[in-house]
C-alpha cells in the first residue's frame, strides 16, 4: 500500500519536477490518476533502477516543497 496520496493537482505540478530532474522520463513512465501511488511508486523504482524508500522520499519531498524548485 502506498505511503501518501497525490491529488491530480499537486501531480501536475510535482510532475514537471521530476520531468526537470530526471530528463530520462517519459510522459508513460509519469501517468498517474489518483489513488494510482502504488503503480506511480513500481513504475518509478523500475526507471530510476532505485528502492521504494528513495522513490517515496524524494516524492514526499517534492510535495513538501510543491511551491519551490526543490525536489
């Protein structure tokens, strides 16, 4: 089960982060719909050849710091 949820409005936003940061992203790779974390979550482990607690913290930071470049 996922640790957070994502409303479509805050991806949107933390979306482009990510896109900034890990140019290597595809449009496929960052689809998501609300309430779809855990699928966002393996897709991303698998991408970014990194663990869930490395996906799931630097998502929660992204989120934490939404209004800001910081990611």
């Amino acid at each position: 089960m996922a640790e957070m949820n994502i409303s479509n409005t805050e991806w949107d936003r933390l979306k482009l982060k990510l896109k900034r940061k890990y140019n290597n992203l595809s449009d496929e790779d960052l689809s998501y719909q609300q309430g779809q974390e855990e699928e966002l979550i393996t897709r991303l482990m698998a991408r970014l050849k990194r663990k869930r607690e490395y996906v799931v913290f630097t998502l929660e930071k992204g989120l934490q710091f939404l209004d800001t470049n910081r990611l």
